[in-house]
C-alpha cells in the first residue's frame, strides 16, 4: 500500500510517498512560493533530487505538478496514479468534533470549514490542499490526520479556561493543543523503548523548534500540552511571546496605537527569543551572539529554557512522577547547549544527563543522553509528523474494507 502524505501550507505544500508495507519513503519535496512569483518544486527520490521552476497560482496546479513529478519516467517514483491507494492530509485543527481521525465525507469538510476560524492562519490552506487533491485524484481515499486529536484526551480541568461556561459552550473556547502528530510519534517511540506496557508509563514530550510545545502523556494518552486556543500560548518561541498577562494587549493598544488585530500579530510575529534579543529567531543565531557576548541574545536563551523547564516541573506534579524526557524537532534534536540548560539542575527530579553522550549529532536514531545514575532517562528522538499520518491513513483504510 502507497499513501501520499500532503502538508499544505498557505504558499507552500511539503509531501511524502511512503510505502506502508516497509514504512520507507519513496519519494519527498515540497511546493513553494505558491501564488508569488518563482515558485518551484524540490523533488527528491532514490535517484537524487530535481528542482522544477514552474509557476503555480494555486494548490491545484502545484499537486498536479507532484503527481507529474511522482509518475515521470526520469525522475519519478511510481509508473502510475494507480499505485496510490489513498492521500493522508495533515489538518490542523478538529475542534471538538472530532477525537482522532477520520477519512473525507461531505459532513467532515463541512465541519472543517466551520472551524477554519479557529485557526485561521493554517486551516484555509489545509483545505485548498485538500480541495486541490479532490480535483487533481478524484475518487482516491482521503484521510484526515488532525493535529489537535492527540490532545483530545485532555481532562476538562486541563483544557477548561477559567471564563464563563456558556462562552465555553457557545464559542468553544479551551484548550486544544497543537503540533500532536509529533507528540503522539515520539511519546510511542519512547514507550517502545523503555519497554514497558504503555499504561505503566509517564513521559513529557518537548517539541522544540521555530514553534514549540511540551506534552505531558500518561499512559500513552495525552493529559496536558502548554499550546492553548492556539499556538500563541505555552513557552516563548522564535517570534510568538508564549504565556503572557492578557491585561497586556490593553496596555498596548493605548500606547502604540494598536487595534487587537495589532496585538495579536505583534504577539505572533515580533515576539519570542527574537523579540527579546533583537538578534534572530534562529537559536543557531542566538548562540553564535551569546557565545560573542550580546547579552540579550543570552537573556533570550535564558528565559526559553527557565520555560521549557518549568513546564517540565509542572508536568512532573500532574502526573506524580516521570519515566522519560523526550526531546524533538528542530532545536530539541539539534541544540545539544538547550537540551543541557534545560536539564541543568533538576537533579531533585532525578534527571541527570550525560554530556559527552549529548554532545553527540543527531543521526535520526533514538539518542539515549540519560546519565548511567540518572533515574528518568532523557531521550532525543527525531519526530515523524509524516509517518504518523500514513499510518493513521492506512488503518483507516484497512478499518473501512474491513467493514464495508
């Protein structure tokens, strides 16, 4: 069984054809600049990679051009459309209608559309790549992988606002979480590894990239996550102020002028490490600065990982206790200096690490860095946000033959 992965963004689409019977991808790349002047393609397969200058105004043309690129006889990877059995797309948000995935129905698109407007940055774009695949591969099986379902275990006394219940219940406004194909990949990579039955187990999960976010998951199941109504909340990050008195965006308004639009993009996109260290949001850039000694590039590093770590703390007290660390994604797998700060000093806890071990590079293996007297282990595992959707894309195609 083959299963197209689509990843859409607003001028961008990333995908992935992964062969689920050995789980290996056959072919990757992305869309970008779609809608804006030199758009490209980067296609890559076994036989290397091809980079296709075309211009594309819409999604449809850009997944008409993947599924050129996937059948051409010189670079492609599969002889024809046929060889696809389904399309697994990352949605971003399932709001409270749905729980775990699901495959496309007219219903389950009408919903989708409903709740564009809690995410309305990624969830219109989520759509036009669903819609562009419907025109392009009519007829093909299309699963729905959402990104907020792994969250949907969430006891109410997490996930509830202290606000009036009738908005709660008229509005919807709570806690969902975000990023949790990644949490749900590396939180079960972890259970297989320390080898216990998933039920005897407590785990905090640390996505940490140009957005991140932590997970607390106990017994495979996700019981709290630091993103809220939207990726805004949690830890600071590359541009995004993370938590923040809400009696700010007031503040704010009277002294720059700012509508609450104004806020919220000032919030999103001025913020975070770059907003502090007026350096960059890349943490290669802040470290560079720190290690030259710009002191608000180090402040920046310094208040992401006192985050991060008290995030940890918290999580540690919701489950009464923690098995595994779990660092992923751009900086948690690569950033050995923030992996250490954040660990620095929660010996309490019993979480030591292993220097020498995490000064290792990331070779897309599970990297253990516990130290031998450390009682929770630490582990960088690399996240696979794609694999995830495939394999939830084939077990509900198995689950629909099963019962049709």
């Amino acid at each position: 069984m083959k299963i197209l992965v689509v990843n859409a963004g607003s001028s961008s689409l990333k995908y992935q054809l992964i062969d689920m019977d050995t789980e290996r991808v056959i072919a990757k790349g992305g869309c970008e600049r779609i809608g804006i002047r030199g758009s490209n393609l980067k296609h890559k397969t076994e036989k290397g990679e091809t980079v296709i200058e075309k211009d594309m105004p819409n999604h449809t043309v850009a997944i008409r051009l993947v599924l050129e690129a996937l059948v051409n006889p010189t670079y492609g990877a599969i002889k024809s459309m046929d060889e696809i059995d389904a399309i697994g797309h990352r949605v971003v948000h399932s709001a409270e209608d749905f729980n775990k995935s699901v495959l496309m129905t007219d219903e389950v698109m009408e919903k989708c559309r409903k709740n564009a407007e809690l995410a309305p940055l990624h969830m219109p774009a989520n759509i036009l790549g669903i819609e562009a695949c419907k025109e392009a591969m009519p007829g093909k099986p299309m699963a729905f992988v959402f990104d907020t379902a792994f969250h949907s275990t969430m006891p109410a006394y997490a996930y509830m606002y202290a606000i009036d219940y009738n908005d709660y219940k008229d509005y919807k406004i709570r806690k969902y979480g975000f990023h949790g194909t990644s949490h749900k990949y590396v939180s079960q990579e972890a259970i297989r590894y320390l080898g216990k039955k998933a039920e005897d187990t407590k785990i905090i999960t640390c996505h940490l990239g140009g957005g991140s976010s932590i997970s607390a998951v106990k017994g495979g199941k996700c019981i709290d996550t630091s993103m809220g109504f939207t990726p805004l909340a949690g830890v600071p990050m590359g541009t995004r102020s993370g938590d923040i008195d809400p009696a700010v965006l007031e503040y704010l308004a009277a002294k720059k002028h700012f509508t609450i639009l104004d806020c919220i993009n000032y919030l999103n996109k001025q913020c975070g490490v770059a907003g502090i260290s007026g350096v960059s949001s890349d943490f290669r850039d802040l470290i560079k600065a720190a290690d030259e000694g710009n002191e608000r590039a180090k402040l920046a590093l310094d208040v992401f990982a006192y985050s991060v770590k008290k995030y940890i703390g918290s999580y540690i007290a919701a489950m009464d206790g923690v098995d595994c660390i779990v660092f992923t994604a751009g900086i948690g797998e690569n950033t050995c200096m923030m992996r250490e700060q954040i660990c620095d000093q929660m010996d309490y806890f019993g979480i030591k690490i292993d220097k020498e071990r995490n000064l290792q590079k990331n070779d897309g293996t599970i990297h253990d860095i516990s130290a031998s007297d450390s009682k929770v282990k630490v582990l960088v595992i690399p996240t696979n946000e794609e694999l995830v959707i495939a394999r939830e894309t084939k077990e509900l195609l198995e689950g629909s033959t099963l019962s049709d």
